[in-house]
C-alpha cells in the first residue's frame, strides 16, 4: 500500500474537479429554491416536494452507484471513467434545472421533478467516484487533510464564483429566467472542462487486494459495521444541513428582513473568502487537536457566531457582516476535516473485516450529504409555507420570525449534535498509521 505524498501537480489536479462540481452544488443549494418559487412560480410547498423525492431516489442510486464504482474494471481505473462520461449529462441537466419552459401548472411541476431528478442522478454518477478517489491517491493520514484542503480550497473557489457572480451575471439579461438559465450554460461548459482535467491528471493508485471479490454483504458490512464512518457521516449530515440552511435563508434574510436585496452578493463576496483564510489554518489545527477536535472549534465558532447574529438589530448591518465573518470561518474545518476523516474510515473497514469497500463507504456518505442538503432546502421551504410566506410582497411578523430563525439559531442547535458527534470519534493519526502498517505487513 503506498503512503507516499503527493506533489502539488498532482494535489491541484484532483482539487479542480471539485471547483466544477460546486459550481452546480452551490448553485442548486443557494439559488434552485429561490428559482423555484420567485422566478419559475411554483410554491414553496411544491419545491420541497420536488426536492424529498429527489432525495427517496437517491437513497437507491447513491449506494447503487457506490457498489458499481468498486466493482468497475476499465482501462481508465475504477472511479474516473464515471467524471469522464459522466460530465456533460449532468452539465446538460444543471442548465435543464434552472430552464422556464413555458408550460401551464401542472406542467411545471412535471419539469421540476423530472429535471431535478435526473440532476441527482447525473451527479450521484460523477460526485461519488470523484469523492472516493481520495482514498485511492494516497494513504497518509497528513497528507489525506492536505489533500482535502487543497480539493476544498478548489470547491470554495466554485461555491465564490456563484455565490457572489451570479446575482450579477443574472442581471445581466432582460430577465431573471433567462439570466439563469444562460449562466448554467456557462457553467457547465467550465465544469465539464475542470472534470476532464481530474480524470488525466489522477492516477489510482491504491487498489483493493488483488484477490478480492467483493459481495454485496460485504459492502454493507463495511458501512454499517464501521463506528468511526457512522460518526462521520453524522458529522457530515450536520455540517452540510447548517450550511444549507444558512445559504438558503440569505437571499430571504436580506430580501425581506434587512429589506436590502442589494447586499445579497456583497454578503457572499465578503464570507466565502474568509473560508479561503480558515483553509490557511485547517491542517495546523487538525495537526494539533486532531480532525475531530478541529471539527469541534469549527462548531464552537459557529455557535458563538450564529447567537450573535440573532441578537443583532437589522439595522446594524456591519455587526451582521461580523457574525457572517465568524460563521464562514467556523465552517471552513467543518467542510474539510469530514472528508480527511472519510479515507481513513475506508483502512479501518479494511484492517477490521477484511474489506476495502471505498465505493459503498463514500457513497454512503454522499447519500447522508444530499440528504442534509435536501432536509435543509425542503425544511427551509416547509417552514416558509408553514409561516405563511408570498413570493415578492412585504412579509408577515411570522414569515420574517421564521427566516431570521433559520438563520441563526437553527444552525447554532445543529452544531451542537455535531460537537457531541465529534467527541466519540476515535481513529486518529496514531491510530491510523498503527492500521496502515498492520495492512502493508499483510498485504
């Protein structure tokens, strides 16, 4: 088994997919809802329907594609043939998803779950391979945090470039639907691009044993009989479900209760570069407390922040902008240490049953992703319906309660699930190594 580090060709190689791959994750996570219901016209209470169903199907096509994954034998490897192939459906369905066809009610909604479902699919294909190559490029435990810094620092990158640009690439047309509609266009031509450059600059080179023949028991075996992944995956599904939350409530939270829509891209202009300033410190600090301890300060800022912001007065807006700072921050180890730990749950299933699996385990992990993503959009929009909330007329004393709740203290009381999460997980870098070794000795 091969613990050698990567160069940094090869550590911006793997990264830049995943600045392709945002730029449709924080498209749909930031903006679909708010297409769904000010721009294409279908209610609140209908978009979370599009978005539940979306995510019972990827309860079957994500571990699905998992097994597949694993069990591919190509002459591009096991993962990358999928981003290879994949890449231009799913560019194809991202613009699909934010496309207004002129079609009466029902016809809408049939689009919206249709579109939305083969947007899933298409990025079950692409996002789960891409994932899981991580476990493939190297087995260091440092280098696997490095590794993810550096994919994140590509990710934040993408989620920059649609949080802030978009509002103004939007502007630019004669229309809101058209200005969507035609930014998807130009995204998915880059995405594409960035995910073909991954796929010739990647090699796989930590395989299964030779003699391997994997069983469908014993992909199951390897998620669920694997403590340190079902924390994982707790740690992601909090993660991703405040994060969620909170790109989903801005664009409501300055429309309606600031009553300053034009600070909605400033907010994400100035908070996604201070991820880019958390990235600096994230390996020292998971070097430090370890993955897990890091991901608890991540939570404790996080919490701090987000009280703050609910006791700020709409009208002090550069107090607001602090506590979004500080949220930002707290969130970048959060967003990278889960997929550092991640790799290593793969060894861990292997040294303990005998399996390497990495193709169930993340797509295992990406299920309870997109179903964070999911509850939170879909919750997000249940609470809007339930508080009474009309698109683009002055808000009920509810409505703005509502928003300003899932703003602020819906986040703060995820983060502490997450820190009592965290505090269970055991498999360190001493622990690892000691598994690693014990691996390449048998192997």
């Amino acid at each position: 088994m091969h613990t050698d580090k990567l160069s940094n060709n090869q550590r911006v190689g793997y990264g830049v997919a995943d600045f392709g791959i945002n730029l449709y994750f924080i498209s749909a996570m930031t903006y679909l809802l708010y297409f769904y219901t000010d721009v294409y016209g279908i209610s609140a209470a209908a978009a979370a329907g599009v978005m539940l169903v979306a995510r019972f199907i990827d309860a079957v096509t994500d571990p699905l594609m998992g097994v597949l994954a694993e069990r591919t034998q190509s002459r591009w490897g096991r993962l990358r043939p999928y981003m290879l192939f994949g890449a231009i459906p799913l560019g194809v369905f991202a613009v699909m998803i934010f496309s207004s066809p002129d079609l009466d009610a029902d016809g809408k909604l049939w689009w919206a779950y249709l579109t939305y479902i083969g947007f899933g699919i298409a990025f079950t294909v692409v996002s789960i391979p891409y994932s899981a190559l991580t476990a493939s490029l190297t087995a260091d435990h440092h280098e696997r945090t490095v590794l993810s810094t550096v994919r994140m620092a590509c990710a934040f990158g993408g989620g920059y470039v649609i949080s802030a640009g978009m509002p103004a690439l939007v502007g630019l047309f004669d229309s809101e639907a058209q200005g969507y509609q035609w930014s998807m266009v130009l995204f998915a031509v880059i995405a594409t691009l960035l995910m073909w450059v991954t796929v010739w600059q990647t090699r796989e080179r930590i395989q299964p044993p030779k003699t391997q023949k994997l069983a469908l028991t014993d992909s199951l075996k390897a998620v669920f009989l694997n403590p340190p992944l079902l924390i994982v995956m707790v740690l992601f599904t909090c993660g991703m479900l405040s994060f969620t939350i909170r790109q989903a409530a801005a664009i409501y939270y300055f429309k309606y209760n600031l009553q300053r829509p034009d600070l909605i891209d400033t907010w994400f202009a100035i908070t996604m570069p201070i991820m880019f300033v958390g990235l600096i410190f994230t390996p020292r600090l998971a070097d430090r407390y370890g993955k897990s301890g890091g991901i608890m300060i991540g939570a404790i800022v996080t919490i701090f922040a987000a009280i703050g912001m609910y006791f700020t007065p709409y009208s002090n807006i550069e107090m607001i902008f602090v506590w979004g700072g500080l949220l930002a921050l707290g969130g970048t180890p959060i967003a990278v240490l889960g997929w550092a730990m991640l790799p290593d749950t793969v060894e861990y299933a292997q040294w303990r049953l005998g399996v390497r699996a990495d193709g169930a385990i993340f797509a295992m992990s990406s299920f309870f992703q997109k179903l964070a993503k999911t509850i939170g959009g879909a919750g997000m929009a249940g609470a809007l319906a339930w508080s009474g909330y009309v698109a683009n007329v002055d808000q009920s004393a509810a409505s703005l309660a509502a928003i300003h709740n899932l703003m602020t203290l819906a986040p703060a009381g995820i983060m502490v699930i997450m820190i009592l999460a965290a505090r269970m997980y055991r498999l360190d870098g001493p622990t690892h190594a000691r598994i690693v070794a014990e691996l390449e000795r048998s192997g």
